[in-house]
C-alpha cells in the first residue's frame, strides 16, 4: 500500500492558486482539484471542508499579508 503523503495548508493554497491560474478556471469539485494535485482528499478535509474555504482563507492571508506591510510602513 502506498504511503499516504501529508499535506500542509500552504501546499493547499498554493496549488489552488496554480490551478486557478494555469487553468483560468476555478477547480470545480474537490474530487478534481485533489486528482489534479495528486493529494488525498482525506488530507485536504484535514484542512478544509469545502473549495469556498479555499478561496476564504487565501483571500484572508492576503488582506492580513497586507495589512502587516500597510503597519510597517511609516507613511500609513
């Protein structure tokens, strides 16, 4: 049997993203975009429970991503 690989949130993210952009289309299913990123969907339910999630949490890491640059620059 093969050895299940662990996935990290970011791997997730960033695979998303190259889905997204490669494909210019958003993944339409988990089931797909787990074949295409050749993870388990077990690793990705550890994660997230739906595409929608995806988008969420991505679209939350860049709005904190900015807001920390915003902070740290002096002319804000």
């Amino acid at each position: 049997m093969a050895k299940k690989k662990k996935i990290e949130k970011n791997t997730i993210f960033k695979t998303y993203i190259e889905q997204t952009l490669l494909g210019e289309k958003m993944p339409k299913s988990v089931f797909l975009f787990c074949k295409h990123a050749k993870i388990q969907e077990s690793e990705f339910y550890k994660h997230f429970g739906s595409l929608d999630g995806v988008r969420s949490a991505i679209f939350e890491a860049f709005y904190k991503n900015a807001m920390e640059l915003l902070t740290k620059n002096e002319n804000f």
